[in-house]
C-alpha cells in the first residue's frame, strides 16, 4: 500500500515542503500505521538531507501523513540508520 507523507524541513536558513507518495508494507501498517509511516519518512528526509547537502542548521519542523495524521515527534524518535 502506499501512503502520502509530507515533510516541513528547515536548512540553509530556508523553510521547505516535500511531499510524496511512498510504499509501506501492508502487515506493518495494519499493526501501527503510525509507526509505520514515521519509518518510511524518515528514511525519504535522510536522503532529502544527502541530496541537499543540509546545514547544521537542519530541522524537522512537521511531519504529517495521509493529508492530517500528524507524526512529527514520533519521527524523531526513530533511531537513523547510518
């Protein structure tokens, strides 16, 4: 199944909006959807911030799903795959 996921980004002192649609396993999502999409946005602003070469200055203002399900803080808390 696929999920829409926009991110608000801060960089370069420069606010911007990123918006996609993205596959997320079906099973995983049925268990925590919430869980679920914060994996999958996450790792889309990890190359957001690789092909932007992103400043120190980088930060995740809002992260939202399926047009109003908010999941920011929880994004932040998914450990980042290095």
């Amino acid at each position: 199944m696929n999920i829409i996921i926009k991110v608000y980004l801060h960089t370069k002192g420069n606010n911007f909006l990123q918006s996609g649609s993205f596959p997320v396993p079906n099973s995983d999502f049925k268990k925590d959807p919430d869980w679920t999409a914060a994996i999958a946005a996450l790792e889309w602003i990890q190359q957001i911030k690789i092909n932007f070469a992103a400043s120190e200055d980088f930060r995740i203002d809002q992260v939202v799903y399926n047009e109003d399900i908010d999941i920011t803080e929880l994004v932040k808390k998914v450990k980042p795959i290095l």
